[in-house]
C-alpha cells in the first residue's frame, strides 16, 4: 500500500524513478527522482538497453545499501530480476 493510499505502512523496497536529462544536446543523464547522478551516455552511442542496464546496476547497489542499513541480507540480484526499473 502506497502512501497515496492513506497508509504509513512502510514498503518492502525503496522506490526510485529514473529520468533522462537532456538539456544537454550531446550527452544524455541518466537522474534520479530527486536529481542524484546516475550516469551519463553519448547521444551518437546511446542505446536503451544500456540506459536499462546503468539503472538497474543503480538500483541494485541502492537495495544493497537499503538493506545493509536495515541490517538484513538479500540477494539484491534476483529482487531487480523481472522488475521494470
């Protein structure tokens, strides 16, 4: 349940969404929700799949560390497997 909701249940998983900045003609940053710098491609040499992957890598240590911090362990590989970050 989301705040949205009316609960203050406290999810399982942070949440963050990811933006492309492209104020910049020939780069493209890759940003998170609040701003923070993810990555940063070429616009000639960009793909999607990398853009996926440079997310998904951000995510993964994102959970690592949420996780560490709780005190708890997690394979943080199979819990990105099949989501859409």
């Amino acid at each position: 349940m989301t705040s949205e909701e009316g609960s203050n249940e406290e999810l399982p998983f942070p949440k963050f969404d990811y933006h492309l900045d492209e104020s910049d003609p020939d780069i493209l940053v890759l940003r998170r929700q609040d701003g923070s710098f993810v990555a940063a491609f070429s616009v000639r040499g960009v793909t999607q799949a990398s853009i996926i992957e440079a997310a998904r890598k951000d995510y993964r240590e994102l959970l690592r560390v949420y996780w560490e911090r709780r005190g708890e362990a997690a394979d943080t590989e199979s819990d990105v497997e099949g989501r859409d970050v």
